[in-house]
C-alpha cells in the first residue's frame, strides 16, 4: 500500500477516533470530575487532553512508514 494511501486510511481513522473520544471525555468530565477540588479537575483534564495520542500512535507510526 503506498504512502498517500495509509495517510488517507490513517486520517479518516483518527477523525473517527477522536469524534468518538471527544463525547466520551466531555461527558466523563461533565458527570464525575466537575464535583471534584480544582487542583484534581487540572491534573485529570490534562490527562485527558493528552491521552488520545496513545491509543493513536501506532496508527500514526503506520502511517508515516515509507513506501517499498
């Protein structure tokens, strides 16, 4: 599969994925960490903020693979 082609795939993927995640965090942070002490409220959206790329980084490294 060449390059331009995955980087289409990959793309389409991490727009899915993060039209997903999106809902999924705010709700989470609507529902449960809005009750809690702002100190905890910056550490976990920060997590939250950040943790979308994990799950993705093997999708990203596929992507940017270089053709044959």
């Amino acid at each position: 599969m060449r390059r331009r082609t995955r980087t289409l795939i990959g793309t389409l993927a991490i727009l899915a994925f993060v039209c997903v995640y999106g809902p999924l965090a705010m709700t989470l942070a609507d529902s449960r960490i809005s009750e809690a002490p702002a100190a905890l409220q910056a550490v976990i959206y920060s997590i939250l903020g950040i943790a979308w790329i994990f799950p993705l980084m093997p999708l990203i490294r596929w992507m940017e693979r270089p053709d044959r």
